[in-house]
C-alpha cells in the first residue's frame, strides 16, 4: 500500500460517509466485526467493570464516611466510571483485543496476495476491508461502553449497600443528580474518537506489511504502541475540553 497514514485515514472516513452508496462496502464483515469486538467481549468487559465500581466504593467510603462527605462518592462513581477511567479501559481493552486482531488479519491477507486479489478484480481494500472495520469498531466501542456504565454503577450500589443500606431509588436519585449532561457527551466522544483511531492506525498497520510473515508481529506491536498514544492524547484532549467548557478553570 501505497499511501502515508493521513491520505489512508481520509480515503476511510470518506468511504464510510457514504455508507450507504458504496457497495464495495462489506456489510457482512462489519456484522462480524460488531459481533467479535461488541459482543464477544461483552463478558470481560462487564466483570472488569463490576470489579472497578466496587472497588471505588471499598476504597472511597470508608475514607469520604470519616470526614462526613459521602456525598463525594457518587461524583467519584461518575468521574471514574462515566467520564474518565472507563472509557480509557473499554478502549485499551479493545486496543489489545480487537486492534491487534485487524492488523494481524489484514497482514496475513497481504502476505497470502488476497489484497493483490482484490484490487486484480477491481476492488477497493480499503472499501471492502478497512471501512466496515472502522464502522464495526465505533460501534461496538458505544454498545461496550454503554454495558460498562451500567455494569460499574450497579457493582458500586452492589457493595455501597455493605456499608449501609441503601434503596435502589435513592442511590440512583443521588448519582443522577451528579450526572452532567457533558460528561455523557465527552464519555461518548471519547470512546467513538478511539474507536476511530484503533481501527485506522491498526488497518494501516495491517496492510503496509510487505510479503514476509514475519512482519506481521512487528506491526502488531507498533499498533498496539501507536494507538495506546493516540488513546491517551484523544482522553486528554477531550478530558481537558471538559474542563473547559464547565468553567473549572
């Protein structure tokens, strides 16, 4: 492949923005891949996700109850679940789960000349591999991210009611009343801007292996470095914007 990263990532997100008109576009491969990378990971996503309300609630509590400020626990829950931690942990899992699987597919397609196939009958790689791929990856990351939040605000009400018994309506009166309407837009920016930014460093990675199989762990490994500093730079970026944009500065 030919082209630098930027002309690729334009080339993408002009193809997907026609969606609906290009038929070159795989509608098959972006099933599959909502179903590997929002579905499948479903399980590991939502244990991970439990585990890190509780143990906000375990750590928190205790040290909020001594100094007469629980209150603080449920602007914690939303901080940490809704807006900050959460989204860089859905996106790192999906970096190491789902990234390393595209560019491992797309350079073993390169090495076994699928893609010299496909451009020999006339078929954009790009369209028919990359933008289903980028397509499937923001919106599984949405659907997980969705499952996160509920699944880490129930494990912190799961183990708050250890420490005192809590209705289901009060504590969930409480956190809404923390929940701002821009930390769901910044929570969802977040995770649909990695999304994007995974799915195109790990399919450029992907296909500008050459003819060896050896390459293949080589790129994986700079799309896995690449995109874990695109993820930190699109979370703070959007962190800061945050910030911003509620006067906190």
């Amino acid at each position: 492949m030919n082209y630098g990263f930027l002309p690729f990532s334009a080339y993408v997100v002009s193809d997907f923005l026609v969606f609906h008109r290009n038929r070159s576009i795989s509608l098959e491969i972006l099933l599959r891949q909502i179903r590997f990378t929002g579905v499948e990971a479903l399980g590991l996503v939502m244990l991970i996700a439990l585990l890190i309300g509780a143990l906000i609630i375990v750590q928190g509590y205790p040290l909020l109850s001594s100094i007469g400020q629980v209150k603080w626990i449920y602007a914690i829950l939303i901080s940490t679940i809704v807006r900050d931690l959460g989204p860089f942990i859905v996106c790192f899992v999906v970096l190491a789960r789902s990234g390393t699987a595209i560019t491992t597919e797309l350079g073993n397609m390169v090495v076994r000349k699928e893609i010299d196939a496909l451009i020999a009958m006339g078929v954009s790689p790009i369209s028919y591999l990359v933008a289903p791929r980028v397509l499937g990856m923001v919106a599984s990351l949405i659907l997980l991210m969705s499952y996160f939040v509920a699944c880490g605000i129930f494990g912190g009400y799961l183990v708050s009611n250890a420490f005192a018994s809590i209705p289901v309506s009060t504590f969930f009166a409480k956190l809404m009343a923390q929940l701002h309407w821009l930390d769901m837009v910044i929570m969802l920016a977040k995770v649909a801007f990695s999304g994007l930014m995974i799915s195109l460093i790990a399919s450029y990675h992907g296909l500008t292996v050459k003819s060896a199989i050896t390459e293949v762990p080589q790129r994986n490994i700079k799309a896995v470095g690449r995109g874990l500093i695109a993820l930190c730079v699109i979370h703070v970026l959007f962190t800061l914007l945050y910030f911003a944009l509620m006067g906190d500065w």
